[in-house]
C-alpha cells in the first residue's frame, strides 16, 4: 500500500531469497517484510528507477507512513498474523527503546 500511495505503483508478487532457496508471493498483501533480499513485481506506467524504491521507507511502523498506515487501519478489521507481529515487533522495539533510556 505504501508503494501506492508514494508512487501510484502496484506490487503483485514478490521473490525472496531465504538461505539458498527462492520463494515466490503472489499478491503479497499478506507479507511481513524481513531482513532477506526482495525482489518485486509491479504494474506500472513506465520502467520504476529501482534505486528511488531501494531507498523508500517502506516500513509501515516508520513517521513518515504514518498517515497512509493511519488511513488503511480503520478498513482493516482482520486479525491477521500480519498484525499480531507487527504489533508485537512495534511493542518489542519501544520496550529496547525505554531499556536503553534506564
């Protein structure tokens, strides 16, 4: 959604290298990104200059997509297992955050 929303782009498959073994997502709306390396596959209008993607904040957590996640959450009314990480990554980091402050 951010990819959208930034770039009027749509993501509609994903490939990931996980150790020496490639897995692809169709429509990857489900997918919580990690630490692997990605390889996306668009629609859009032209040839997208991958390097204005490589730099993008993608994270859905990060201020400057807060507006976009804060829109898309009161539409979501799953329970995904999307979420249910999501919330407990954000809840882990503020926790390392407040521990490094004491």
């Amino acid at each position: 959604m951010i990819l959208y929303y930034k770039l009027n782009m749509t993501l509609i498959g994903l490939e990931i290298k996980v150790g020496n073994q490639l897995k692809v997502f169709v429509n990857p709306a489900e997918y919580v990104f990690t630490d692997n390396d990605h390889w996306g596959y668009v629609i859009y209008h032209s040839k997208p200059n991958y390097l204005t993607i490589n730099e993008m904040d993608l994270a859905n957590n990060s201020a400057e997509n807060f507006y976009i996640m804060h829109y898309l959450k009161p539409r979501e009314f799953t329970n995904s297992k999307k979420e249910f990480l999501q919330k407990h990554r954000t809840l882990a980091s503020l926790y390392e955050e407040n521990q490094k402050k004491h």
